[in-house]
C-alpha cells in the first residue's frame, strides 16, 4: 500500500459473554490506509460493526490491538477527544437528536471544541456542502430519510476527523436514496481526502469502495481492490455454494443446484474468469 | 409538577407563617413597649390576675400597664369571631381607630372591625349576639391587622363575665418610661412574677410557644412536601435518561465527556425544577388569595409575602433539582456507548 497506514488491527479478538461466549470477532488482521474508501461487508452477524466498534473506541478488544493513526487506542486516556476530533460516526438510524434542527445536530459534536459562533459557522459550511443548506432550521421530522443521514454524514465531519466510520448508512433507505448517500461519501472522500470506513450487508454499496473486506465468522476472509462489476459478480459467485462446489468439483454438491445446463453455463464462465 | 406542589406549599405555608407572626408584631405594637402573658401557656389559654397587672403599673420604671382579654365565638356565619376586651377608658383601646359612630362606653356595647361589619353585614346601631349576650353596635374600627379588624371589642368587664374569666387578663401591653432600659424591666418583672412571660413588642411572636409549634409544623409540612417533590423529580429525570438512553450514547459516541453528560442532565432538572418552582410560587400566592377571599377567612388568614420568601422558594427549587438531578446525571454518564447504541 503505497499511502501512510492509517488504521491497523493485529489479531483483534472480541468475546462477548452474556450466558453463553460469542466470539464476534476471532483475530482480525488488516490494514487500512489513509484516504482510502474501504467497505466491510459480510453477513449479519459477521463481526462487522464489532470491527467498527473496535476502531471506533466504542468498545475495547479482549485480545489483540487496535492502532489508529499509530496509536495503540489501549493506550489513549481520553478516549471521549478521540472520539470527537479523531473518527466520525454515521449510524444506520443517522441518531440525530430529534429536538434539535440540522444545524443543531451538527454542531453537536463541536461543543466544548469551538466557540458558539465557530459552530455555526462551520454547521452552515457542512450542511451546505452535503447538499442541505436550505434545510438547517429544518428538525429531523421534516426531513426524509436521505436528509437526516445527510445530516449525520455532515455531523460526522464536524471535527475534521480522519477517519469516518458509517455502520449500514444506507440500511434503513431506498436503493436510489441509499446510491446518493453513498455518492456523497465518495464525493467527500474524493474532495476531503478523509478515510471511510463503511460497513454493510449490500454488495452493491460495497463495490462503490475502493477495496472491500468481507467477513465471516469474526474473520476477514476475502480482501480484495474493487474491480469490474463482472469481476465483482464472478468473485461473489466463487465465495457462494455453487462456484465452491464447481471450483472443487464436488459432483455431489453440484447435484443440488439447477439443472445440467446451467452448471456447464457456470462453468464456462469459471474459465473465462481465470480459475 | 411535584417540585412545584411542594414550592406551593412552602410558599403558601411560610407566607401565612409570616403573616401572623406580623399581625402578632402588629397585635402587640400599638404603642406599647412590652407584651406579658402567662409564661409557658398558649396564646388561647394565657390568663394573668389583674392584681398583678396592677401592681406591674406601679413598678417605678413602668409607664403604665393594662392588661386585656382575648376570646373565640361563633358569631353568625363567622365560626371564629375574636373577641377582645378592653377597658373603654384604657389607653390600649385608642389601636381601634373608630371609623364609624362612637367609642365604647359600657358593658352593653359593642364595636367591630371593618372586615367583621362586612363580613356580617352590621351596620351601627343594630345588635350582635354573642353567646347568651347581646350587645348594642356603637361604632366600626379598623386597625389593619385582618384578625383584629375581623373581631370585636367589649369592656374588660364584659368580656371576663362572657369567658367565665373573673378579675383575669389574657396579656397585658407595658409602658416602661425609659425603654432603653426595657430589658432591665423584663428581668424584674419575671422576677418579681415568675408566671409571667414578658417579651419586647417587636419579639411578642418570637416568645409565643404556639406560634413556634405552628410555624415549626409549617416547616414540617413543607420540608415533607419537598422530599415528596424531589423524589419525583429524581424519578421523572430517571425515567427521562432512561427514554433518551440511544440519544446519550450518540452523545458520547460523538465525543462527549462523561462531565459535559452530567452537565447536561443536571441543567435540565435544575431548569425543570426552577420552573415548578415559579408556577410553585405562582399558585401558592393564588391559593392564598382564593383563601383569604373566603368570608369566614379573610379576617383570620392574611398571608404575607416578602421578596425573602420567593427567593427562598426558587432558591430551594434550584436545590431539589440540583439533589434530585444528580442521581439521574450519574447514571447517563455512565452508560457505555456501545450498549447505550444498541438500546430501543
């Protein structure tokens, strides 16, 4: 990775023991470098938002280390300006608090940082640049669902911070709404050379990233750079049950998929895609 | 709202405390240097013999000396109509301003308060019944202090024939003739008469067991109806933390200090419980001036309120909500975010 690494985990372990012990996450490995659009994808229960948890210094390891901008985070003391000058968070139910108007919200974040004045000032900036510089006075009840997590996107830059984490941004919005609030992620990524962080359960919001870790079972099991969308699906389709079974060529498990005609279909593609 | 019954009743409770220990200052003035009563008893059973209260007048440092009686009857509608007797040629009977007809000249006669004459719809020259007594209305008073003006006066003598007191006063109002020296005075009379109890006019209320246990009782009531308030403030905010758990871990996943959580929760009971105690305040002087308007109270109960009082009421509004807020602050600044988050 030829930028400066901005986010590293080494063999992370999270148990939780509430009755029985759930190991969420079973030695974690990665890297991930500064300015990067990673996005974490896998099933539910993979151990993703632990992961995001961990970095985010949400939640503490039960063995291994979470290093953020070199830092080992059991080693910082003030974990609460770690949180509000060093990561920003975007929360699938965006969280904003509902008393409070957009601009309020985004300013949220900034109290006990800047002045009153400077908090507005830099929530105006914000709002306006996520598109929503008509709508500060706005609650989050008068807005639609892509608004609020607007909003949450824009509070999640109040600080500056280097890093945004976003646990299921678009999880609880449309398709095309969910597009856009990931459109702008990217955008801000682009222009603000900020590290995202995303996780998700949606292919198609994880190939708008730039590399993609896929997780099962508390491990990261695939890593890979974003490549064409077929690349994509021929990729996704080795991971399933059926490429499994063609690529090993389990006759028997091949047995219980579709018909003759489709698993030579398959196979052909297997081969055009470089086994 | 509990913060705010409890400041109602501190301030309607303290405000009628005030009031009577004013009108008793009041009672007791009226140009006389010392109050005397029966030393320990309360103010309805006080009796002193007149002898005494004559050989008090001839001691060499006092002025003059005069004692009177003081009685309860219901009269008409009224069930406390305050009786007073007082000799018409005394001096202590010049308080009752006469504002209509004549002064008292004999045991058959009456004058009443303003507030009585309304209350009772008298005019002078008709009767009032008092017990088995009828007494002829010769002049109305007012003197503004409400249970006075919401009473009566007859002579001295009528009035120890009407409460069975022969030859007895209930107090007796003091001249001294230096009243620099009027503590002087005191220790001689208490000396020279152990069952008499002589007080400063300005201390009278201070002095009065009575007026103690009730002013102590109304601090009783109002201390029990703010613990009550500030148990329900404490679970009001407690059940506000726990309804706003998700916003309080967005918070500090936000990057909020446990301090700046604290901060929050404290400001906002102190805030709620400052505004129960101005609506407190509000409706405590409101109930009063319902109760006061009442006919058979309005010259009984008049409540006063002094600027003391209110800032007292907010100031112990702003302590119960500090108090009950704190247990509530600690509990949101304790939340871990990451279980906070997940909460629905």
């Amino acid at each position: 990775m030829p930028s400066e690494i901005i986010v590293e985990t080494q063999d992370l372990v999270k148990v939780y023991s509430n009755g029985t012990k759930v190991r969420a996450l079973d030695g974690v490995d990665m890297q991930i470098a500064k300015g990067e659009f990673v996005s974490v994808q896998g099933p539910s229960g993979s151990g993703k938002s632990t992961l995001l948890n961990m970095i985010g210094a949400l939640d503490r390891p039960s063995k291994g280390k979470a290093l953020v901008g070199g830092r080992d985070l059991a080693q910082v003391r003030d974990l609460d300006t770690f949180r509000a000058r060093t990561v920003g968070f975007v929360f699938q139910l965006h969280n904003l608090i509902p008393t409070l108007t957009a601009r309020e919200n985004v300013e949220v974040p900034m109290v006990g940082h800047r002045g009153r004045g400077e908090r507005r000032e830099r929530a105006e900036e914000l709002l306006r640049l996520v598109g929503l510089g008509h709508r500060m006075d706005h609650l989050p009840n008068q807005l639609s669902g892509g608004q609020r997590q607007r909003v949450a996107v824009a509070r999640a830059l109040a600080n500056e911070p280097e890093i945004i984490l976003a646990d299921e941004p678009t999880g609880d919005l449309d398709t095309e709404t969910g597009a856009e609030v990931v459109s702008l992620m990217q955008e801000l990524n682009r222009e603000l050379g900020s590290t995202f962080i995303v996780v998700t359960h949606d292919p198609s919001v994880a190939r708008q990233a730039d590399r993609i870790l896929t997780m099962c079972d508390g491990k990261i099991v695939d890593e890979h750079r974003v490549g064409t969308p077929f690349e994509e699906d021929l990729a996704e389709f080795r991971r399933s049950g059926l490429g499994q079974a063609i690529i090993e060529g389990e006759a028997e498990s091949l047995q219980q998929f579709d018909t003759q005609e489709e698993r030579r279909v398959l196979q052909r593609l297997l081969e055009e895609g470089g086994r | 709202m509990g913060i705010g019954i409890a400041i109602m009743a501190m301030v309607s409770l303290g405000g009628l405390g005030e009031g009577i220990t004013e009108q008793m200052e009041a009672f007791a003035g009226g140009g006389v240097h010392l109050v005397g009563m029966e030393a320990g008893a309360s103010m309805d059973l006080s009796t002193i013999d007149q002898e005494k209260v004559r050989r008090i007048d001839r001691l060499p440092r006092v002025r003059h000396a005069e004692g009177f009686l003081t009685g309860y009857a219901q009269v008409g509608a009224l069930p406390y109509f305050v009786v007073f007797g007082y000799r018409p040629r005394g001096q202590m009977i010049g308080d009752f301003q006469i504002v209509e007809g004549e002064r008292l000249a004999t045991s058959r006669q009456i004058i009443i308060g303003r507030v009585a004459a309304d209350n009772l719809d008298k005019r002078v020259g008709e009767t009032l019944r008092v017990f088995e007594s009828t007494f002829r209305i010769v002049g109305i008073y007012e003197t503004g202090v409400p249970f006075e003006d919401g009473g009566g006066v007859i002579s001295l003598r009528a009035a120890q024939n009407l409460f069975g007191q022969p030859r007895k006063v209930s107090f007796l109002g003091i001249q001294v003739k230096d009243p620099l020296n009027a503590e002087e005075v005191i220790r001689q009379i208490e000396r020279r008469f152990p069952s008499v109890s002589i007080s400063r006019a300005s201390e009278f209320s201070q002095d009065v067991v009575d007026l103690q246990m009730m002013q102590d009782a109304t601090w009783a009531i109002a201390l029990l109806a703010l613990l009550v308030g500030s148990a329900g403030m404490t679970n009001t905010m407690v059940m506000s933390v726990f309804e706003r758990t998700q916003e309080i871990g967005v918070l500090r996943a936000l990057g909020w200090s446990r301090l700046r959580v604290v901060g929050m929760v404290l400001r906002e009971s102190i805030a709620l419980s400052l505004l129960g105690g101005a609506v407190g305040v509000a409706t405590g002087v409101g109930m009063i001036g319902v109760i006061n308007a009442l006919p058979f109270f309005e010259g009984l109960a008049q409540a006063t309120f002094s600027l003391g009082l209110f800032a007292q009421a907010l100031f112990t509004a702003l302590v119960l909500g500090a108090l009950g807020g704190t247990y509530p602050a600690w509990r949101a600044s304790h939340l871990e975010p990451v279980e906070a988050l997940r909460y629905e």
